[in-house]
C-alpha cells in the first residue's frame, strides 16, 4: 500500500513537470526577466516582515522559473546576511522546491538553516500552486557559500548559490 501511494505521488510530481513544459508560451509571459531584479535588491528586504529572521535579517526574493526549456532560479546567485529570509516563488514550471547539498554548505550550517515542512534534511516541501512560497529562514548561519538545487528538476540543470556574507 505505502508503495502505491508513493508510485502515485512520484507520478503526479513528474505528470506536473511535463505538463507545464506544454503550456511554455504562457510561462514565458508569467516570469519577465525583468521582474526579479529590484525584488533581488530588496529594499523592500527591510519591511516589517523582515524582522521575522530573528535577528532583523533582510527578506530577498527568488523566483523559480520555467523559461523556454529551461528551469532555473533568478537570480541563480544572491548575497545574504546571516540572519536573512529568503522567499522562493513559485512563478512557471512547478512543482519546485528547495533543497541544499550537506556536503556544499559550511561547517556548521545545517543547524542554521529552516525550511518549511522539509521533505529530508535540508529539503522544503514542494510547491505546486502558482505563486506558492516557500520561505527558507537563516538564523546566524556561517559565512560561506551554500549550493542549492530543485529536487524534481535538477537533472535539467536548476541549481544555484546563495553567499552568506
């Protein structure tokens, strides 16, 4: 029975990815390239929810994007402090999520990160709704470079890199 109900999820999921890829004009339209940029910048990273990182972190915005054949994260490499709040979007493409590498982050670090509703160490849940967030909290994490990636769409290549600075 746990078997079924795990080939039927793993369906679903991989049903969704080659689903969106047949609706790309409309996903193009939904992700300009120009959208993440100011949202990346973040002066709005210091509005009263900003503070929601424990320490008076700034909040930055990522999208996660289908983009002709092409999924990624925009941007794909983003400077945070320790004590930031990252929102990922789920804009085109879906499902997504967040997901680091242990071995890619520094020593240390696995205890200063939160992700919500985690699928494994280190993974958020899947976001499937359009517009869907998933908010991944750093609380005093080490300086250093964590690597990252989208669980069902890593062998096309969507990876990416936050610097905690």
């Amino acid at each position: 029975m746990r078997m079924i109900s795990m080939v039927a999820g793993l369906t679903l999921v991989l049903a969704a990815c080659g689903g969106d890829q047949k609706t790309g004009d409309q996903q193009g339209t939904t992700a300009a390239p120009e959208q993440p940029a100011p949202a990346a910048d973040a002066p709005a990273g210091e509005a009263p929810g900003a503070g929601a990182a424990g320490g008076g972190g700034k909040t930055h915005d990522v999208n996660m994007v289908l983009e002709g054949s092409s999924y990624k994260y925009v941007p794909d490499q983003l400077t945070v402090g320790s004590n930031d709040v990252i929102r990922y979007h789920n804009k085109s493409g879906g499902p997504h999520n967040v997901a680091f590498w242990t071995d890619s982050i520094p020593k240390g670090a696995e205890s200063a990160i939160t992700v919500p509703e985690p699928m494994a160490p280190l993974s958020s849940k899947l976001v499937v709704a359009p517009d869907e967030v998933i908010e991944v909290k750093l609380n005093n994490a080490p300086k250093g470079e964590y690597k990252y990636y989208c669980t069902p769409h890593l062998a096309l290549g969507m990876k990416a890199r936050l610097t905690v600075q």
